[in-house]
C-alpha cells in the first residue's frame, strides 16, 4: 500500500463549527498525528478505500491483527465508520464482531465507540447495522478531553450514545437508540442526564425538538432540567418547556386562558429548597435575568412584589430611616465642651470645642436620650454585621457583592457602615480623641445606602441602577486610568519640591 503524507493542523480542532463536514474534517486530521499513520496499516487503508474484498482477505490473513489501533487508539471499524463507508464497515462487523464495541483509549478521544461516530455523522444505516450487531447502547462512555463540559473545550454532548444521538437532533437515530435499550435517566460523570445536556447546547431550536421527543418517551422525567435552564439562562429552553406543561382553559376568538404548573418556579410549592426565581436571582449570568419576562414568571413576580414585596420592602425602608436618622442625631448633638485655654496641638491648631470624657457625657436626661440612641446603634451595627457575614460566605464573596440582583456594592457600603460603627463605639468608652473623622465616614456611607431602598420605587429605581452601571463599569475604569496619571505627576512633583527644599536650606 503506498504511503501519503499528512499533516495536523493544530488550529483546525479550535477552529471546528459543530456540523457534520467539521466533525469528519477535525477528527479525521486528528487521527493522522503522530508517526503512526492510517496508511500505514494495510487494514486502515484498504477500510478507508472502502474495499470489503481487501478487507475479507486480510481478515482471512493470520498476519493481521484486528486490534491493531491508529496514533489515537481507534480501530478499523472506527475508520470505516468516521468515513461513511458502508461496505468496509459491513465487513469488518461480519468478519470481526469483537470490534463492533471496541472503544477509543487515547486521552483526547477515551471511550468513542463506533456507535458514538455514526450517530454524530447521522448516518441511519451504519447505526441500525451496528445496534442490529450487536452494538451497546447503554454502557459506552465517553469521557476524553475533546468531550469534557471544561473551559476551552471543543463541544459538550455528554458520554453516552443516546446523549450524542439527543444533541445532533435527529430524531430517528433518537429514536433507534432508545428502542434498542437506552435510558434517559442514565447520568453521565457530572451528574447530568441527556435532558441536562440539551438545555446547555448552543442550538436552542434543535435542543427543543430533541426535548420533545424524549419527554414523550419519560414524561415524568421533564421537571429535572427547568431548574439547569433557569440557571444557565436559556431561554427558549425555558419557554419551551413552559409551555409543555401549560393547560388551555378556554379560549374565546383572540382571548385564550392559560393555566401553567408552578411546582418548580415558585418557591413556596417546590420540591426542594432551590426555586426557580432563587435560581434566577443566584445565577451569574446575566441572561438569567431574562427569564424574569417570561410567562408566568413576570406575572409570579408582579403577583409577589403587589402581595408581599412592597409592603415588607417600605417596612424596612421605614424601619431603616428611623435607625439612621437616630444616628444621625446622636452624631449631631455628641458631647463636646469648650477646650481648655491651655489645648493645642500644633501651631496651626483652631480647635474651640473638644470631645467630652466618658464620663462628663452622661450627667443630664438629654444625655441619657443619647445614650438611648447610641445603644441602638450599636445593636442595629450588630445586628446588620450578623445578617450580613453569614450571608455573604453563603454565597460567596465575589458573587454576594457583585451581582446587582442581590445588592452589588450596597452590601459593602452596609458592613463598612456597620463596622465604623461599632469602632465608634469602641473610640468613645477608651476616651480617644478624634473620633469625627469616623463619625463623619459613618454619615455618608449611612445615608448613601438609602440608594438600596430607592431602587423599590419606579421614578428612583432606574437612575440608581444606571449609577450603579456606571461606577462598576466606565467610572472604574477611569479612576483607574486617572490613578496611573496621578501617581506619575506626584512623583514629578515631589522631585520638584524636594529640589527646591534642598537648594533652600
């Protein structure tokens, strides 16, 4: 047999599209690296010339070993079937069945079966000639990198047969596997079963169609990936699977009453702890928030905010406005007396009143109504820091201040309030002096946390998310920027001026 040359593109695999001609061109480039060569193998090219005479012969030959593999670990009937070669395939089936299961052992492709390959070809007739031979349909797996849901990863269609079959969309190969024994429950090493797959491919409308035709064959099976699709931010899927369950109660010319399953949407009748809008609320993607439009998710929310929502949430927006008003007041009327004539600090010193000691503070009733309202803000400083902490290693750090829907940067604002405040508190019973530094940080951060609560209100809400945008966004890029700059002109200034200085003195 003559010997051609080939050579790998590392960039072809990158560079792969998803389709048929891409899947064929990637793995058949693949399977050439290496010294090890098909043609090299008398049975790997007469398998790729399709020659079933060839084959037979050599097959009758004691010479030829069947289990010889490629550079990746593939066999002959890997080859034939990665090229759609009926007859080559047909041959070495009839001539060697212990191939027909024969997995892949390389990394990249650990666990393809030829079965894996003509179901993601979509070739009808090589996969009804192998399921008909015996081919496994339940235990395969494939498990190499160029398979694996990871970052950087070529593609995700699960491990098993019936999860590749679900992901190429056609539905007679679906079909085909699933009478010849696959379930669509089996979880391949990540916990996710073939309607978990489909939810997280990029073609929506395919996955849809593939969704269809499982959830008829396991209906009961069809609540396990609308949680994974609220998650991820799928949308069609989502919708799609809404409208599985929704029951038309009347219609009446344009007017048609829809009634929708809400066991796994709203919180109050899920089966387990996690609901979809908590799901919404915790993903980190931002098209998650889409779903919040989709019927009868906006209409749960609305229903929700005009029941609960606004009422709880202008409770602590009045329960708040009373604390940091009381703050406030506690701050304004702090004890102070005349400093002495004798108090300075530096030359350039101005002060006139001076912090009172712990205890001149408390002598009169309007100091003990201060006391009062320190001591309760003290205790809603405490309060706040062990709602706050525990919530945020729940969550996570990055997640619990980064994310607008759970509070963005509020949160921070809120636990560095709380925490001055309890350092306040610490300033006052030690006696040291300065404490209006502090005091004064407390009042802005205090007060700039009101924005949180207008965000309930529809004429304040948006402008306080647009403000929020742009310091997350553009304004912390230039600060940034200005921060570089800055630090070059001091530096030049101090230069200057301690030349000056030098030549002075």
């Amino acid at each position: 047999f003559p010997v051609k040359e080939h050579h790998f593109r590392p960039g072809a695999i990158g560079l792969w599209s998803g389709n048929r001609k891409g899947w064929k061109e990637t793995l058949d480039e693949t399977f050439l690296l290496q010294n090890k060569r098909t043609n090299d193998i008398p049975l790997f090219f007469a398998t790729k010339e399709n020659s079933a005479g060839c084959i037979k012969k050599l097959l009758d030959c004691a010479s030829t070993n069947i289990f010889e593999r490629g550079a990746l670990g593939e066999t002959a009937l890997h080859v034939a079937v990665l090229n759609d070669n009926m007859d080559a395939a047909i041959a070495l089936m009839d001539g060697a069945p212990e191939l027909i299961n024969e997995p892949m052992t390389s990394d990249l492709f650990l666990g393809m079966t030829p079965l894996h390959i003509a179901v993601v070809n979509q070739n009808i007739n090589l996969v009804r000639s192998l399921i008909g031979k015996g081919a496994d349909v339940v235990t395969p797996r494939v498990t190499g990198l160029y398979f694996r849901k990871r970052r950087g990863g070529l593609l995700y269609y699960g491990e098993h047969i019936l999860a590749f079959a679900a992901c190429v969309g056609n539905q007679d190969i679906i079909s085909m596997v699933i009478n010849a024994g696959a379930s669509t429950r089996a979880q391949d090493s990540i916990g996710n079963t073939v309607l978990h797959i489909l939810v997280l491919q990029p073609n929506k409308t395919l996955a849809c169609l593939a969704l269809d035709l499982l959830l008829a064959h396991d209906v009961d099976h069809g609540g396990m990936p609308f949680k994974l699709a609220a998650k991820e931010g799928n949308l069609v899927a989502f919708q799609h699977l809404v409208n599985q369950r929704r029951v038309v109660q009347w219609n009446l010319g344009p007017l048609t009453s829809n009634l929708y399953d809400l066991t796994e949407i709203d919180s109050l009748v899920a089966d387990d702890d996690l609901s979809v809008l908590e799901l919404i609320v915790g993903s980190q993607r931002r098209e998650a928030r889409r779903i919040l439009e989709v019927t009868p998710v906006r209409q749960l929310v609305s229903l929700k905010w005009n029941l609960y929502g606004k009422h709880y949430f202008r409770l602590l927006l009045l329960l708040y406005l009373l604390y940091i008003g009381t703050f406030t007041l506690c701050c304004v009327y702090r004890p102070l007396k005349d400093a002495p004539e004798n108090y300075t600090v530096s030359d350039m010193d101005k002060t006139i009143r001076v912090q009172k000691t712990l205890k001149e503070s408390y002598m009169t009733y309007g100091d003990n109504l201060r006391l009062a309202g320190i001591m309760i803000s003290v205790l809603g400083a405490l309060v706040i820091l062990l709602l706050e902490i525990p919530d945020m290693l729940r969550v996570g750090a990055k997640q619990y201040f980064g994310q607008t829907a759970l509070g963005g940067p509020f949160h921070v604002i809120l636990i560095a309030y709380a925490f001055l405040v309890v350092l306040l508190c610490v300033f006052r019973v030690s006696g040291v002096q300065g404490e209006a530094v502090v005091m004064a940080v407390c009042l802005v951060l205090g007060w700039s946390n009101v924005m949180f609560f207008a965000r309930g209100f529809q004429m304040l809400g948006p402008y306080v998310i647009m403000i929020q945008k742009i310091c997350k966004g553009n304004l912390t890029k230039f600060m940034w920027l200005s921060f570089i700059v800055l630090m070059g002109f001091s530096t030049c200034k101090y230069i200057l001026f301690k030349r000056n200085c030098i030549s002075r003195s």
